[in-house]
C-alpha cells in the first residue's frame, strides 16, 4: 500500500480550513475529488443516453452485493462492485438480446435486485443495521485501499473517455447510425455499463443509495442548461461536479451546519441546477 501522507497534507495546505486538520477529512476530500470528476463524465452519458433509471437500479443494487458480502463473510467492499457489474452488464445483455424497452427490462432487474437484498437481510435481521451506512452514505469513513483503488479506476476511466467519448455520443444520439459507421456499439454499451457500475457503487458510499443518482445526473443537467457544445458541457459538469463535492465536505463540517456529507453535496449541486435554470430561462427571455 502506498504511503498517501503527502498527498493528504498537499490537501490540508490547499485547504487551510481548521475541519481539514483531521486526516479522515483530507481523506474524505481526496475520495470526492477522485471521484467527482468520473460522475460528471458519467452523467452527461447518462443524461444523454436517458438513464438515470439505470444508475438508479445500480445504485439500488448495492443492498444485495452488501448483503451477499455479509451473508458469505466476505468483504463488502469486494462484493458490491462485483454484483453492481453483473447486474449492469445483465441489464444490456437482456435490452440487446430481447425487444423490449430499456425501461422495462431495468424496472424488471430493478425489482429483482431490490427483492433479493431484503430476502437476504431478512435471514439475518442483525445485519440491517450495519446496511445504514450504504443508506445514507459516509464519505469519512473511506480507506487508504479505497481511495487507491479510486486512483486507479480514475487512470482507467479517462483514459477510456478520451479514446470513446465521442463515439459514445455518437451512440446516444444514434446507435443504428452508430454502427453503420464501424462503430462497436456493443463492445462500448457493455463497457460503458462497467464502468457506470463502478462508479455509481463508489458514490454509494460517498452520498448512499438514496442520494447516488442526484449525484449523477443534477451536475450534467445543471450543465446542460447552460452550455453551447458538448466540450462545454463537459466542463461544466466537471467544475459543478467538483465544487460541490468540495464546498458540501466543507460545509458539512462547520458548526453552524452538522450536517450529512452526502446530503449537502446534493444541495450544492441542486442550488446550482436552480441558478443554471435561472440563466438559462433569463437567457431565452432577452432573444
């Protein structure tokens, strides 16, 4: 394991705040600002893609790998992105091979997934309790191994958006015309489930179930009210994305505040959303 000690005292030093003096603080920033950035990227696919159900059974999804992790003592950490893949990849597998709606094959793996957590809680009543956390999320509690392997998954997933952001637009918009182009449009929906998987059940842990899919998806709306090209709306989701990850760890800290990391997290970006909303409308009005 790599001593990150430097990197954590860079953060304190970038942050001169008294809250940033607690090293599970500057671990907590260290976890959101890996992590930021792969929601912004992945939300803007989302939203184009119209998915937000999607992440939404994903997300859901984390109850049955935590579960099975404590059902078969195995560490949780393993078992949640590993489920959270079988069912994303099962999801496209199912849409691919059959006619029905996206929508109702995710209702349907959405229902299933949420269904087998409770009857597997259900066998050991002792366990809900220690579910809460993946309910509601708890950034501060991250590791040394989980913002390592966050440094990884983020070398991986950037490398994966330069070389397939735009054939990934390209899909959104058309997948029929897509391929018609030599374009792998299965290769890419099964790779683009992958890691969405990964990244939703990481954000799990950062904001919870209940909050996962805001985190995704209100930076790249918020974005998309504002900006004139899809770089420009990239880069918007980016910064909003970051912003209110790093002003939410902030505020959550203060006492005036005492708040939910996760939860202020999505109030910062929903506040943006409202503002774009506002631009945007005042915008309109003066052409």
């Amino acid at each position: 394991m790599p001593d990150l000690s430097p990197l954590y005292t860079a953060l304190a030093y970038v942050f001169p705040l008294e809250c940033m003096h607690a090293r599970f603080m500057q671990m907590a920033m260290a976890g959101l600002l890996l992590l930021a950035p792969m929601t912004a990227a992945m939300g803007i696919q989302v939203v184009n893609f119209r998915m937000a159900f999607f992440s939404d059974a994903i997300s859901h999804s984390a109850f049955a790998g935590v579960a099975l992790g404590l059902l078969f003592a195995i560490d949780p950490h393993l078992t949640m992105p590993l489920f959270g893949i079988f069912v994303g990849l099962g999801i496209v597998l199912v849409k691919r091979s059959s006619s029905l709606s996206t929508d109702t094959v995710i209702g349907v793996f959405f229902s299933a997934v949420i269904a087998f957590g409770l009857a597997v809680v259900s066998r050991d009543p002792a366990s809900a309790r220690n579910l809460q956390m993946f309910l509601y999320g708890d950034i501060l509690t991250i590791s040394n191994s989980d913002i390592c392997f966050l440094m990884g998954l983020f070398v991986v997933f950037f490398y994966y958006q330069g070389k397939a952001y735009n054939r990934l637009l390209y899909i959104g918009i058309n997948p029929v015309l897509a391929g018609t182009h030599r374009i792998s449009v299965g290769l890419h929906q099964y790779t683009f489930a992958a890691f969405l998987s990964l990244v939703v059940m990481f954000s799990v842990w950062a904001v919870g179930v209940l909050l996962v899919t805001a985190l995704i998806i209100v930076p790249a709306a918020a974005a998309r009210n504002i900006a004139r090209s899809a770089g420009g709306m990239f880069w918007w989701a980016l910064g909003i994305s970051v912003f209110s990850a790093v002003s939410g760890l902030i505020i959550s800290a203060q006492d005036f505040a005492r708040t939910a990391t996760g939860a202020t997290i999505v109030i910062v970006a929903c506040a943006w959303f409202v503002l774009t909303s506002l631009v945007s409308i005042v915008v309109k009005t003066g052409r």
